[in-house]
C-alpha cells in the first residue's frame, strides 16, 4: 500500500490543507502496529502532532524505514473518527511523518454498531 508521508505538520487539519494544494510523493508502508485510542485521546493526537506522545514513545522501534525504502509505520485509530494515522517517529517521540487514511466519511463506530429500536 502507499500513502503520501508530510513531516512536522502540528494538526491534522493543516495535513489535509497542505495535500490538497500540492502533490506530495506516495511512499510504500507496512502497518507494524495498530493503536485503537478512545475518542479524547485520538483528537488530542490528531491536534498535537508535534508533541511528545506515550504511545509512539513505547513503540518508536516499529517505525522505521527499510533498506527497500518501505516505511514501517504504527496506525492511529478511534471507533468514533473517519480518518486513522499512519506515523513514523524516525527516532522521536513525537509523529515527525504522518499521513491519513480516509474512512471514506464513514466511522469506524457506526459500520459495527447494533441498533435496535423497541
């Protein structure tokens, strides 16, 4: 699979402004690990990029890139959000590369929810 990697951008929102103005290269991943977060600690995440994080901290020996070129990468999700994290700390504790999977606009929560109406 292949994803476009941006590095130090502090939110999510300025991502998704920045991949719609320029074309940036797709690079090749793996998703080494998935992180399911709940939903106050993904927007925390997705609004504080640049921030020291626990769990990229612990994990930071996933990330990395091969002699292939292959980025090595952790996801990032929440039940309750359309869009999931690819990160590559490269070393830090912080996610320096990011690139987002779109859900197609649908959570995550709602394709496995039961509702019932009585």
């Amino acid at each position: 699979m292949k994803a476009p990697f941006v590095s130090k951008f502090p939110n999510v929102r300025l991502i998704r402004n920045y991949l719609e103005k320029h074309k940036v290269k797709e690079r090749e991943y793996i998703i080494e690990r998935s992180i399911l977060l709940g939903r106050e600690d993904f927007i925390y995440l997705r609004e504080h990029l640049l921030e020291d994080n626990k769990n990229i901290a612990q994990y930071k020996s996933d990330m990395y890139v091969d002699e292939n070129g292959v980025w090595h990468v952790i996801m990032f999700c929440s039940i309750t959000c359309d869009i999931m994290l690819l990160v590559n700390s490269r070393g830090f504790n912080y996610a320096r590369y990011v690139a987002l999977m779109n859900n197609g606009g649908e959570q995550i929560e709602k394709r496995f929810a039961i509702n019932h109406r009585y």
